[in-house]
C-alpha cells in the first residue's frame, strides 16, 4: 500500500550517481577550459583573502560543456554551501524571493538556463544582485506597499545556453562572464581516460581514440557514448577495442564524425527537400519534427563548426563537405549561392 511519499527512481538514483562520480571537484582536476579556469582561479583566490562572497558569475556556452561542474567547483573551493535550482523553475518574483530570503551567507545559488527565467523575477535580481535586498510588494491597487528585505551575501552563478537573450541590465551585473568553447579530441581523450579509470573500466587507447573523435566537443557526450560502449562490451563479452567502438556507436546512430539521427536528419531534409538551401528554421524544425529551439541550440553549432551548415540571411544551407558526407554531389545551384 502506498504511503502517499513520492521516491526517487532506482534508475535515476544510478545516472544520478554515475554523473556525480565523473564529475571533478577542483579546477585542478577539470579537464579543458584553461583560460576559464585560470580565471575563476584569480577570482576565487582574491574573495578568499579579501574574505568576501565571489563576484556573481555568468557561465555561457552549449550544452554539456561543464558549466554545472564549474558552478559546483565555485562552490566546492570556496568551502562553502550551494543551492541549485533553474530558469523554467522561477516562473515568479515570489518564486525568487523565497529562495533569496532562505540562503546562508556566503552561499553560492546556481540558477541553470538563466534566461529563461520569468522578466518579473529578472527585475527583482537587478536589486538582490547590487544591494543584496529585495523589495516585496503587499497588497494591491493603491494600497499596496513595498517592504524592504534584507539578504545574507551571496554568490549567484548563472548558466545559458543562449547569453543573447538575457537583458543587458541582468548581464551588466555579473562580475564575471565566462564564455565556454567546445573541446579538441586531445581534451576528450583526457576527459574520458579518467572518466574510464574511475568506472573500473578496462578499454584500450585506441577505443577511447574513436570515442573522443565522435563526441563533438563535448564532454557530456564523451561520457555517455563511453557508457554505452561499455554496455556494448559488458553484453556481447568481447574486448572493449575500437571494432567494439565502430560497432557500438554505428548501433546508437553515431557516425565517424560525431552526426546523430537529429543532425543527419536536418542535414538530409535541407539536401532532399529544400536543393541545398536556404531555408527558414521554422520550416526546417516542421520538416524534421522537432522544435525550432533544439535545432538551434543542440544541432546547428556543431554543424556550423564542423562546416557541414551555413547560416545565411536568407536561411540555413548544406555546404559543399555536407553533401559530400552524405554521399550526395552538390547541385550547381546550391555552390554558386555559396
């Protein structure tokens, strides 16, 4: 019989516990980024001996890239708590205030996917972030009036994937701004060689080789396709080598140059359907079934990296190596518009 107490899965519980084991503790330990870090590090070092909270910090950068891990690190260095919450998940002002008004001093908050926070409590952070009070409304119409809050210092370390969209007010009050970059296969191969290490894992050089040149420059994704070759490995019971690797990512949809299903279909539906290009992000998202905002934050910055997508005033276009990459010869047309 059910006592009304919602429990964790027992499957979340392991992924869960499977990411936290990968993820490093200390700048020392994190992999990539050396500019960043050595950033964070001056920062972090000179709160330490002025003994103040570190100025509030804005992570930027795609998916994957490590900016949960950098926000845990900020915390973790500094030796202080830390409490994590999201953009979608501060829908109002008072949503906000509750948070602010229940941090510890020195307390590091993480809000992940910042700017799709809700604008009421943007406007309320302006104060909190300058002042570290708020101001709460009570009441309504002409009667209402606003209550001074004080708050504890803190740290606000905040994550997006898409730092346009934030208001120049809110990005003007963060000390410092980080802007992460995809990671070269030498990095990956780093990232997942510890990564195997920790997970007891036995796979040769070469394997982790493969594995890294597919992971789109992302560590994220590294490590999941790591995982699922060990899957591969641990059913079929043979070695984990790079044949091992070629067939188990071929299984999973992952070709030799990084492209899933998502990103062969975009790639395909602008060749077959649309000559090459241009075209409009919402036709394309109607074309291949997805929304208009995946395409544009998870496919097309690796594509556009890798030279496979062209984003022209008038559309998206397959370049020249796309066509290529999908076995196809790029029509006349489609090479003198680029």
């Amino acid at each position: 019989m059910s006592d009304g107490v919602v429990r964790p899965d027992p499957e979340s519980e392991a992924e869960l516990a499977f990411e936290g084991a990968l993820r490093p503790s200390s700048l020392e330990e994190f992999v990539g980024q050396q500019k960043v870090r050595r950033q964070l590090q001056l920062l972090l070092e000179a709160a330490s001996l002025q003994n103040r909270s570190p100025d509030h910090i804005l992570l930027a950068g795609p998916p994957g890239l490590g900016k949960t891990t950098l926000a845990m690190i900020v915390a973790h260095e500094g030796e202080r708590p830390l409490r994590m919450t999201s953009g979608p998940a501060i829908q109002h002002a008072g949503d906000l205030a509750a948070v602010l008004s229940s941090l510890v001093p020195g307390e590091v908050l993480f809000v992940d996917e910042i700017h799709r926070m809700a604008r009421s409590a943007e406007e309320m952070l302006y104060l909190a972030m300058e002042d570290f009070r708020v101001d709460i409304m009570v009441g309504k119409g002409a009667g209402a009036t606003s209550i001074p809050l004080e708050l504890a210092p803190f740290t606000l370390v905040g994550a997006t994937t898409r730092s346009g969209l934030l208001p120049n007010p809110l990005r003007d009050r963060f000390g410092f701004t980080a802007h992460l970059e995809f990671y070269e296969p030498e990095e990956l191969l780093r990232v997942i060689t510890r990564a195997a290490a920790l997970l007891r894992f036995d796979i040769g050089q070469d394997a982790l080789t493969e594995i890294s040149g597919r992971s789109r420059g992302t560590p994220r994704i590294a490590n999941r396709l790591l995982r699922r070759v060990r899957d591969f490995a641990l059913v079929n019971g043979g070695p984990a080598d790079r044949d091992a690797v070629k067939a188990a990512l071929e299984l999973y949809d992952v070709d030799e140059r990084g492209l899933d299903r998502l990103d062969r279909a975009v790639l395909t539906a602008i060749v077959d359907r649309f000559a090459g290009g241009p075209v409009g992000l919402s036709t394309l998202a109607v074309s291949v079934g997805e929304e208009a905002e995946t395409i544009e934050a998870v496919v097309e910055p690796f594509l556009v990296r890798t030279g496979l997508l062209s984003r022209t005033p008038r559309g998206r276009v397959a370049t020249p190596r796309a066509w290529q990459h999908l076995g196809r010869r790029p029509e006349p047309t489609v090479l003198d518009d680029l």
